[in-house]
C-alpha cells in the first residue's frame, strides 16, 4: 500500500465537498430490528443526489485536482453509479468528463450518464475495449479517476462513516456492501480509528464476490464475474491493487455473503416495509439481516448504498416474479 489515507483525509475531504452532496438520512427501521434483534437503521446512500454514494468520492477527487488536470478534463471507464458520480461531479466543478463504454451497456445507463454533463464515448464490445480508449484520453494528457482504489476516492467515501458517528454516537455495527472496497475502506478507517470496537462487516453476494475470495487467498486475484441482482457488486479489485485490499484486510472484522433470493426478499422488504426503491447492491445488509446471517447486531446501521435500479426489473422483483439474473443484468455498475 501507498501513501497511507487517514481520518484527517475525510475530515479534510468532508470541507472540501460540503454543499455539493447531500447529508443523507439516517432512518431507524422497527422491521428489521424485530427481525434481527438489534437496533437497526438504515443510512439511505440511495438518496444521495445522483442515486449512490459514488458522489462523495468523485466530487473529492475532482476537487483534489491540480489546475493543469482541470484544465485536460478527466476519463473513466464506467457502466454505472461510478460514471454517474463522475460526470456530475465534474460539471458542477467545471471540469470537461469523458466516460467510456461499450456497446452492450443498455441505453437508460448512457443516458443516465449523458444527463450528468458528461461526454459517452462507445468503444467496442467489453470494458477492456473501453479502457483502450481511456487509455489513449490519459497519453493524451487527461486523468483517469478509478472507481475505487484511490486516495482521494476513497477519503471522500469515508465521509459517509462522519456522518454515521454524528447520527448515531453509539454505534455497534455497520453493514456495509462490499465490492471493490473503496466505500468499506473509507468508512473502515474512519470508524476503527474513532471507536475500535465498532464491528465493520462487509457483505457481498454469492456469485462473483471478488473482495471475499481475494482476502481468503490472501491476495489480490482475478475472480471470474458472474450476473447478480447486486450488479453493482460486481467485477474485480485489481491484480495492482495500491489501497483497498489491505484497508479492508486492515479494518473489517467479517464478510457476509447473501443469495440471490436473499437479495431479492430484501428488495421486495425495502420497497413494502420501509418504502424505500433500492438496487441489489444498496439491499446487500438487509438481506443480511432477514437471513439471520448477522449475530447481536446491537445498535446497527445498514448502508443503502444506492437505488440506480431498472425499475422494469424492480417491479417483477416486487411483484415476487422468477428472475433471470443472466438475462437482466449486464455488467458491474460499480465500474
């Protein structure tokens, strides 16, 4: 691991995006704390302004740019909530984005990106045709910012956790949805160094769950990607991984997985019990929870990370219909 990212990086990254994202609600939840035993609330991420919490890392690291990186623009590769942050980000700040994608992301998420500001640059058939073209934007002068194994990225991910200690001071567990592990890196950090004996567990989905097997090999690996309703959750952490691999090896005290039933009671619960429209990802600690796969919760915070759902789909899972991942979801939108 590199330079090493502390809480005085969140607390400086929290100045730093104050006004341009939203402090989002904490909501005690009498559904789930029946269920569960615990105290339960829910910190609605999904309610942030571009529907995720991938705003707080973005609009950190665009502010943390030099002039002459302002002045080039930025580029990622991105199918979802990260390109979205982007592109938002970089428009309130001025700042020219260029997301790139291929040709099997569906068109509602070009366009979700397009509406941020930003410009959609189509490249080939997968991701890594994608990343070619980034690549060639960086030679040319522009930054890429990563979706999650990033200094700045994941400081300001970390101001979520500032938050959650504000909310609710004596906090016991936070149940956080695990993926490439800059938000768990962030709120890990943040809420170890306030209060050790705060449980971080991170929770993940069955198929794909790239974090998980690396920290159980040991190292970072190359994990095949299988289709999820927690899409979001999906692909790797990198072969070169400067950060996350060992901030959650360093910070989280367990990794829960939970099934694609699990996953989809946890939506439909959402939507019913506490009236709220979430994605696969952002359901990840509820269905934790339903399952009984969390013991003595105590007082406990699931994080919603995000509701950038079809709500095509959303329907037929609350409408209780058969899904099928394979057909219904392309790609990571954590990327």
């Amino acid at each position: 691991m590199t330079q090493k990212i502390t809480l005085q990086d969140s607390i400086q990254a929290r100045s730093r995006i104050a006004g341009r994202i939203r402090e989002t609600a904490l909501v005690p939840s009498p559904s789930l704390s029946a269920a569960s035993g615990g105290q339960v609330s829910l910190k609605l991420e999904s309610t942030q302004i571009t529907g995720s919490f991938k705003l707080r890392g973005a609009t950190n690291a665009v502010l943390s740019l030099t002039e002459e990186q302002r002045a080039a623009g930025i580029v990622g590769v991105s199918t979802g909530n990260h390109g979205r942050g982007l592109a938002y980000a970089a428009a309130q700040a001025g700042v020219r984005c260029i997301i790139c994608m291929s040709e099997l992301v569906p068109q509602n998420k070009v366009e979700g990106i397009k509406s941020h500001g930003a410009e959609v640059r189509i490249v080939g058939r997968s991701q890594d045709d994608a990343q070619v073209e980034v690549d060639r934007l960086v030679a040319d002068g522009m930054t890429m910012l990563p979706p999650f194994d990033h200094r700045d990225i994941i400081a300001g991910q970390g101001t979520v956790a500032l938050e959650m200690l504000e909310q609710m001071p004596d906090l016991e567990t936070v149940l956080v949805p695990l993926s490439g592990g800059g938000l768990i890196s962030g709120v890990g950090m943040v809420l170890k160094t306030a209060n050790p004996d705060i449980r971080v567990i991170g929770v993940s989905m069955e198929r794909g769950a790239a974090m998980h097997e690396c920290l159980q090999a040991g190292r970072p690996i190359q994990v095949e990607e299988l289709p999820t309703l927690a899409d979001s959750l999906g692909g790797g952490i990198g072969l070169d991984n400067a950060y996350t691999f060992e901030m959650t090896k360093s910070f989280v005290d367990d990794v829960v997985l939970v099934s694609e039933a699990e996953i989809a009671a946890a939506i439909r619960h959402a939507y019913y019990e506490e009236r709220q429209v979430i994605e696969g990802s952002g359901s990840v600690g509820i269905a934790a929870l339903l399952a009984g796969k969390i013991e003595n919760p105590g007082r406990c915070i699931s994080l919603v990370s995000g509701q950038n759902i079809a709500m095509d789909l959303h329907k037929r899972i609350i409408d209780g219909e058969d899904v099928d991942v394979a057909a219904d979801t392309k790609g990571g939108a954590d990327a």
